[in-house]
C-alpha cells in the first residue's frame, strides 16, 4: 500500500490529491477524454473509475465525484438483482446499462470541500461497496443464481483511516 498524506482539504478540482489518497488501494492512473480529465483504478483486482461530474464548462472547478465499476454481464444479471440491492443498500446505486452490463456507483459531494481524512474514508467504503457486490450479485450471476439479499448496510471498512496509511 503506498504511503499517503491524510492531511488539508479535497475538492472536486483536486485530481492529483484524489489520485494520490486513491493509489493507497491499489494501482491507479490519470486519464483524460472529451469529458474532462478521471482517474482509472484497480482494488483487489475489480476496475474502477473516478469521474469528476458538475464541472464548469471548461470540465474544471467539478463539484463531485463518482466512483464507478462495470462487469460485462452476458445477461447474468438481472433488473431483480440490481433492484434487490438498491432496496438493501444506502451507499451505491446498482443497475444494467445500456448494454445489459451490471454497472455500480457511488456518488461524492466536494462541494464546499472535504478533509482528506474524510475522502479517504469514502475510498475506504467504496472498497466495501465493490467488495460486497462482487460477493453478493456479481459472483452468484455468473454462477447461474440469483441475489436474495437480506436488509443491510455495507459493512464498515476494516480500518479505521489513519495519518499515514
């Protein structure tokens, strides 16, 4: 795990600090479209991104961020599955995209700004969120089984964050 600075403030404009505490997980890169720059990520083998949402119109100066992972399903998940979660779940949205592939995310208010120690905190839930959802919808669809949920919250993160993970 790389070593990060749990110290000042996150915004919405701060790519290179959401980088920076984001790489504490796992290996990450900076990558940049039409739409603006976002960072691309990998935690215990799941591909994530980062995308910086309500930007001026320049894609700067964003105000939030989502964390977003996708499997290509091959119809292996359900609208039932993806509905049950969101019923058992308050942090993540699950649904099938457009293409039928079963998609999560997790949306991030920087608006005003937040402590990195809060920041990190949020990575640190998404871990969980992705965790969950692999071991919950995402593995039993590609075994042929259906999510059954029962009413919950994602459990905490492992750890607690701590000035220099």
């Amino acid at each position: 795990m790389a070593q990060v600075n749990l110290g000042g403030m996150i915004s919405g404009t701060d790519v290179d600090r959401i980088q920076e505490l984001a790489s504490a997980y796992g290996p990450v890169e900076r990558r940049s479209d039409e739409d603006g720059v976002w960072v691309r990520g990998e935690m215990d083998g799941t591909i994530y991104t980062i995308s910086f949402l309500n930007c001026d119109d320049n894609n700067q100066n964003c105000s939030s961020v989502q964390f977003r992972a996708w499997w290509e399903s091959n119809g292996s998940h359900t609208v039932a599955a993806m509905n049950q979660w969101n019923r058992d779940r308050r942090f993540s949205a699950a649904y099938l995209d457009s293409r039928g592939n079963a998609t999560i995310e997790f949306d991030v208010n920087l608006a005003g700004s937040v402590t990195a120690v809060n920041f990190d905190d949020t990575i640190q839930w998404w871990e969980a969120v992705l965790e969950q959802f692999k071991e919950m919808v995402i593995d039993p669809g590609f075994n042929g089984e259906e999510y059954t949920g029962t009413p919950s919250t994602p459990s905490a993160p492992a750890t607690p964050a701590l000035p220099g993970k």
